[in-house]
C-alpha cells in the first residue's frame, strides 16, 4: 500500500508546478517592467513604478493571479 507515497508526489508535484508558474510569471512581469522602462527613454529612478505598473499589466490578463497574490501576501507575513 503506497497510498502515502503517491499522495506525497502529488502534492510535491503540485507545490513545484505552481513555483514554476509564479517563476514565469515574475519572468514577464520583468520583461514587461524593462519595457515600460525602455518605452520611458531609460529613466532611471522610476524602477518601483514600472514594476507596479507592469506587475498590473500581466496579472490582469492572467488567470495566475491568484496564485500570485496568495505568493504576495505569504511573503508579507514572513517579513
């Protein structure tokens, strides 16, 4: 009976799924920041904003969000 074994490598599977995930998510997210900086004629100082902004842009469109957010607010606690 290895019930056990197979429900761990479920749940290992799914917890490194959704890192994927939130890793791609960063990934655009950053791609879209650099853009934004880009778009702007590289003005520096402004990194917070386009990151905002960008970081609103991607989750808007996807149906990650959630899995970002939940990522978000952990990170949040644990400061």
């Amino acid at each position: 009976m290895n019930c056990g074994v197979s429900a761990v490598d479920s749940v290992t599977r799914t917890h490194e799924r959704q890192k994927l995930m939130v890793e791609l998510l960063e990934r655009k997210i950053r791609l879209r920041a650099r853009q934004i900086y880009d778009e702007r004629g590289q003005v520096k100082g402004l990194a917070l904003e386009d990151w905002v902004r960008a970081e609103s842009e991607v989750l808007k469109s996807s149906i990650l969000a959630p899995l970002w957010n939940t990522r978000q607010e952990r990170e949040l606690v644990e400061v």
